[in-house]
C-alpha cells in the first residue's frame, strides 16, 4: 500500500512536471504567434482589368495573377472538389484534424521504411495560417505555430470566412493565385461556367501545382484529377453516374497564342499611366479595379494596320539598308526562338539562289518551328542611298543576298513570302469621337516592344501647315469671310542686322496674287497666311493656340502662324474636334468609368447632364433632356464655315488623294521646313483621326515627301476600312448658316445656273454679302508697289 502511495506521487509529480513544461511550451509558442487579425479584414491584392469599350477584357495588371471572388459566389461543386481533396473534415473539427493527423503519422511510418515521401495532414485552417502568418521553413517549430494559429482562426472566423480565404489565396501554378484566376488562365471561363472535371482538376493543383500542369505530365495530372472527382464520390458529393462520365474526360487547357494581329500596346500604356496619376500605383496593382475603357477594338484593328502599313509603304518606297545577318550555322534559329517580332513579321534565312528562275528560296522560322518557302516579292529592295536617292533596279535575288543572309518576311500564301524590314520612319494615329473627345484607337509607333515612346501623347513637333486652320478661324471671327480676299505675293519681313530678311515661300515657289480666304486654306498658301496673321496681330493666334489648347505660351511671332510652334498629335486632334462638333471644347479621354473591387464606381467620365432624368416619367415626353458640359469656345457658324472649307481641301486641295467617293471628308494636311514632320488631320461627321509621320531623330523624309504623300494614305486607309460596313453621314449644317453661290476664283456672288467654276459658299445670316472687290492688304510700315491692273488701278501692299 505504502508503495502504491509513493508510485502514485511520483506519477502526480510526473503529470505536473509535464503539465508545467506543456504550459510552458504553449506559452513560448503562443507568445510568438504573429497577429491574426487582419485576416478578419483581409483584402488581399487583386488585379486590376481594363476592359473594352465593349466590355472585352484586354489587359490585367497585378503584382500577383488573382481575381477575389466572394465565397457567396463561389459554386459548391468547387467548394466540394477542395474541401475533398484537402480536408473532407474541414466542417467537423476546430482548426486541425486529430484523426488525420493519427492516419499520417501511421502512413508516414510505414513510408519511412518504404523510402516513400510522406504525406502531410494539413487541414485547410492551417493551410490558411500557413499562407497568411508564416512561411514555408519546413521545422517542428512551424508546424507547432501552425497548428495554434489554426485553433485560433477556427475560435474567431466562420468556416465559410476560412474557406473564402483559402480559395482565393492558395497558389494553383501557371502564376495564378486563387480559383477564380485559376478558372481563367487554365480554362478561359468564369467559375460558373466550369463542369465538375474542371473543379476536380483545380482542386488537384494545390498539392504540388507543376507536378500536375497537364502541359508537362498530363498522365500524372489526368490521375490526380480523377483521384479528386473519386473523394468527391465517397464523400458523397457527386453520385455515381456522373463519376462515371467525367472520369472519361481529357484535360483540355486553352491555349494562348492565338493573339490578336492588331497591338494596343500604346492605348493600354497611357491608360496605366493615367490611373497611376489619378490614384497611385500600388492601387493599380493590387486595387482589383475595374476600368472601361473608350477602346473600341475593330477600330484599334484597323488603326493600327492602316499606320503600320504606311510607315511600311513610305520605308520601301526609300529603299533598303540591308539584312539583319549572315549565320551560316544549322541551328542559326536558336538565336530568336522566343524573341517576339514585330508587325506580321517573320524571321527567315536565304537557303539558295535560283539565277534563271529568279526565286529566293529561305527558311522560316515561326512559333519554334521550320519550314522552307521562297521569296516572292523583293523587287523593292533596292539599295537606300539616303535622302530618298535609291541605286539600281533589281533584277535577281544575288543582287541584294548571300547565302545564309538573314532577313525579315511577312507570309503571302502557304510558301510564298514577302521581303520586310523595320521602317525607320514612326508615326502615330488616333482616332477619337469628335463630339465626346472618347479615344476610340491609337498607335503610338510602328512597334511597342522597339520603342514605347507613345508619339500620340509625347512627341512634340511642330505641326507645319494643320494649324493654319486656327489662324483662318481667328480671320473669320474677326469679320473676315470666307470670299474675303487675301494677297498672295512675296513678303519680306526685317529682322535686324544680326537675323536679316525672312522670306517666307510657299510650297512650290508661287505666288497666285489676290485670293479668297478659302483658297488659303484649301491650297496651304504661307504668304497668305502670314498677311492674316499681321493683319489681325499675333496677339489674336496666340490666344486661339492657348484657346484650343494646342500650345501654352506661344510667342508672338509670325512664324508662329505657319505652324513653327511645337504641340503633340492628341493636343491637335482634340483642337480639330472642336471645328468638327460645333465649337465644343474637346479634352482627349480613355477611360469611361472606374468601380473598386466592389463594383462601386469611383470614376466616371461625364461630357454631359440629363436635366429631366430624375423627374417623374411623363408619357408624353419620354425623351430624356440632355446638355452637353462643354465648354463653347467657337461660334457653330464658323465653326461650319472652316469645316465647309476644310472640305473643298479634300475636294480639290492639298488634302485631294484623301477623297472618297460617298464619303464627306474635312481635314488639312501638315508639312514642316525641310519635309521634317507630315500631318494628316481629317473627319467625317461621326469620326476624326490624326496622323501624324516623321523620324524620331528629325530629318527630311525626302525631297517630294509631304503630308499628303505620306500621312494621308494612312488617313485613307483608315477611312475606307472604318466605312466598310457603315454608311457615312453628311456634316450638320447649323441653323443660321446661308448657302450662297459664288465664283471660286474671285469670291464674288455668282447668278450662274451652271458653272464649273462656282461653288456654294456658307455663310452667316448678319454677314456683309455685298460684291467684294477689296484686296486684304500688309500692314503699315511694307513698301507701296504699283501694279497694273488691266480693269482698274490699285495699290497692294506687300
């Protein structure tokens, strides 16, 4: 008895010493545990997508591939498929498993002597704890913490909070993080939409995700996944017949290289840019925002062919500068497998030359693959002397290549290929909604991954004669009309001993003596504009540049008139809307709306308001009352009188190649001193589309390159494919405006019924409509000239 006694204490003290050191220990470890408490308000970083204009995804950006999706959203056959493969208790215990952690420990015993990996017991509680608190140090330490930290999450979340975590957190491979990312790189379909195959297949991943990527080891990935939609069977979440017919399914993963042929590389990039400005850019990264863009994708399509396809036009039309290489190695493609090329293009080697035949035959690389073809077309290439100067005409392929030359092609048909090569030239285009300012497309350059410089928004160049337009806009509004006549003769302007004469020309060298305002514009005259600009003083366009916003701060010269100031594509287009709308004030925009991750709209582009729109419905006036917010800085009236001339530029003016037939078309073409920089600026009713061209590091683009040889072609292009399937509209003639017949040569009103030399003249009610035969003349200060005149004698000042 008395040994009983002594066994029993000796026991007592054992059980107290281990209750003593247990205390201890969960205090050590307890003490250590991290703070759990942002998990009960926990926002994880979410992705950021912009969205078309039609709602087409086309870009994410995120630190981190996931879409947050809540756990009401998130189907129970997926929410089955995880908790059967990673935890079937996970409803019935407190955060960690004993009976699973018994049967590893058995199995783990056994694997140990069987040189088999052993398998975890994790329940999904402590894979949360894991995810959020710790890190992935493989100790006892870490295990122990987990298995706390998963007692503790149990206590203070509810099973669906744990779950919502886990689903949206847990890696799942291909760099996607969560089961809604996951559904989309894998599957390319919402959760919604996936079959119970697809769920087994996600819920497979967490367990070693590169291990089971079908592209790599689908046998592996194939019996894992069937492994899972078996748990699901006994766990009696699916029944037998559909086990039966889902088993049987393949692993069918989209495939991603099926991208679009047009870029929206630039577009995209400026809307990064603007988000980061108006918010920050941990917020585009992580905010889960959602942005809808003005991007309207058959038109970005079609922009972008039509500037590529220019640029690409003018470079050959220049010559050739040679290959890009000789590589007389077999496996010469090594060097660009996976080097993304620009355009449509192709990388190809030249195999043999055919001399009778005059055929190229090359190998081709694309998408890591070789095949053989010929060259088709490389008549072209002939050599590239500089300053548009270009050598002799081909004739044969050895003229221009060596064997184991490489070159860039484009695919004609099935075999046959087209000669390419990167266009030295850039350029830039946009198309926008002249009445809103909405950006419907832009392409900042020829290639995006060669330069990212965005020449829509960033370059700055001088815009040549596109803004002597808004030099004519100021004459109209300052009582001069569109008959009244300007003297077109030489002007010589005094600028000192130390900068001489300026003796400004037109193009040509011309001079057309007295000329109505409207064949200033329609034929780009200089000297014309440069009498308009003195005669209303710089003060005048200076003001209209700072009005319509296409340069700040101009300085009062007349040089300035002629387009010598600097401003970018956007700024201009925007300026050209307002002539195009009305007189509306227009601000270039990209992004329509912005909503967080919770779908509230935090952004919303507003060009108007709707006056009656929270009014009670009335039947008998359903229409809502809509005022635009636009600030009105043009008469309507002048504003149409410049769109009605800008129109007989493309009539029978500078801007003529860009006519159409059935399309009304107002635009002005732009050429710098020395053909540095070609501008096309034109419109129809519902679109208006800038184009401008020039090289990076400014020099001429040749001899007889101008706006209308070089930016109008892309201008054309655009608007023959945009209207394809559309029908153009006329432009909106205001009310107050008059259509009066005049003589095109002399501006006075003409009684002619029928006169190839007449044409319809828009003008203002309150205008003088007396027979003008006043001459517009210089300022004071211009020397007196006589000029005979054979009808009667007057003086012009020059």
């Amino acid at each position: 008895m008395k040994l009983l006694i002594i066994q029993m204490r000796y026991l007592l003290y054992g059980l107290l010493g281990f209750a003593i050191f247990f205390s201890a220990f969960l205090i050590f470890f307890i003490s250590q545990l991290p703070d759990d408490s942002l998990l009960k308000n926990y926002k994880p970083d979410v992705m950021t997508r912009i969205h078309a204009s039609n709602g087409e995804l086309v870009k994410e950006y995120s630190k981190e591939y996931r879409i947050f999706v809540p756990i009401d959203n998130i189907p129970e056959n997926l929410k089955n498929a995880f908790i059967s493969a990673e935890d079937k208790n996970f409803y019935n215990h407190y955060g960690i498993d004993p009976v699973g952690i018994l049967r590893a420990f058995l199995k783990n015993t056994y694997y140990i002597f069987s040189n088999k990996r052993p398998e975890g017991a994790s329940t999904i509680t402590q894979q949360v704890a894991k995810n959020f608190l710790l890190s992935n140090e493989l100790s006892i330490s870490r295990k122990v913490k987990e298995a706390l930290l998963a007692i503790k999450i149990d206590a203070a979340l509810s099973k669906s909070r744990i779950l919502e975590l886990y689903l949206n957190q847990i890696y799942l491979g291909s760099g996607t993080y969560g089961v809604a990312a996951a559904s989309n790189r894998y599957f390319n379909k919402s959760l919604e939409e996936l079959d119970l195959s697809e769920v087994s297949f996600l819920a497979a991943l967490p367990k070693a995700p590169s291990r089971y990527n079908p592209k790599r080891n689908y046998e592996k990935s194939f019996s894992r996944r069937n492994w899972v939609l078996k748990r699901m069977y006994v766990n009696n979440h699916i029944t037998k017949n559909e086990y039966d017919v889902f088993v049987k399914n393949p692993i069918k993963i989209t495939s991603n290289k099926n991208k679009p042929i047009y870029s929206s590389d630039y577009y995209l990039e400026e809307i990064r840019k603007q988000i980061i400005n108006i918010y920050d850019e941990d917020f585009l990264y992580g905010g889960g925002l959602s942005v809808r863009s003005s991007l309207n994708t058959s038109v970005q399509k079609i922009a972008d062919i039509s500037l590529k396809s220019g640029l690409l036009d003018y470079d050959k039309r220049n010559g050739y500068r040679g290959v890009i290489a000789n590589n007389s190695k077999k496996n010469w493609f090594q060097e660009y497998v996976g080097i993304e090329q620009p355009h449509n293009f192709l990388i190809a080697k030249i195999l043999k030359l055919e001399e009778k035949k005059g055929k190229v035959a090359i190998e081709v690389l694309q998408d890591e693959n070789i095949f053989q073809g010929y060259l088709s077309n490389f008549n072209w290439a002939r050599k590239s002397l500089g300053k548009g100067y270009l050598g002799p005409k081909i004739e044969k392929g050895s003229e221009i290549f060596k064997v184991n030359d490489i070159v860039h092609v484009s695919r004609s048909n099935d075999n046959s290929f087209h000669l390419e090569q990167i266009p030295k030239i850039n350029g830039a285009i946009v198309a926008m909604d002249p009445h809103t300012g909405r950006v419907f497309a832009l392409s900042g350059g020829f290639d995006f991954n060669e330069s990212n410089f965005n020449r829509v928004y960033q370059a700055k160049r001088q815009p040549g004669s596109s803004f002597k337009p808004f030099v004519y806009m100021s004459a109209l509004e300052n009582g001069l009309q569109p008959n009244s006549l300007i003297l077109d003769a030489p002007f010589v302007l005094d600028q000192g001993k130390a900068l001489g004469k300026w003796k400004p020309e037109n193009y040509g060298k011309k001079f057309y003596g007295p000329s109505t305002l409207r064949k200033g514009i329609e034929n780009s005259r200089n000297l014309m504009t440069i009498r308009i600009a003195q005669y209303l003083g710089m003060d005048h366009i200076t003001e209209m540049a700072e009005r319509t916003n296409i340069m700040s701060n101009m300085p009062p010269v007349l040089s300035m008139a002629l387009g010598a100031g600097e401003t970018s594509l956007i700024k201009l287009t925007s300026a050209y809307a307002s002539l195009a709308n009305g007189g509306k004030k227009v601000e270039a925009s990209l992004i329509d709306r912005i909503q967080d991750r919770r779908g509230e709209n935090i952004y919303i582009l507003d060009h108007a308001i709707c006056e009656n729109c929270n009014q009670p419905y009335i039947e008998e006036n359903p229409k809502p009352k809509i005022i635009n917010k636009s600030e009105i800085i043009f008469d309507e009236i002048n504003a149409y009188q410049m769109v009605s001339i800008l129109k007989g530029a493309v009539e029978r003016g500078t801007g003529r190649k860009t006519k159409i037939e059935g399309i009304e078309i107002a635009g002005k073409t732009g050429t710098t001193n020395n053909n540095t920089d070609a501008w096309f600026l034109g419109f129809t009713s519902d679109i208006i589309v800038g184009v401008y061209t020039g090289f990076d590091i400014p020099e001429s683009l040749g001899k007889r390159e101008t706006g209308s040889s070089v930016a109008v072609p892309i201008f054309k292009n655009f608007i023959k494919n945009y209207y394809e399937n559309t029908k153009a509209l006329p432009f909106i003639i205001p009310a107050g405006v008059e259509l009066i017949k005049i003589d095109y040569e002399t501006g006075q009103i003409s009684n002619k019924i029928k006169d190839a030399k007449t044409i319809y003249e828009a003008f203002g009610k309150n205008d003088n409509l007396s027979n003008l035969k006043e001459t517009l003349v210089g300022s004071e200060g211009f020397q007196i000239i006589e000029i005979e005149n054979s009808e009667e004698n007057e003086f012009l000042i020059y």
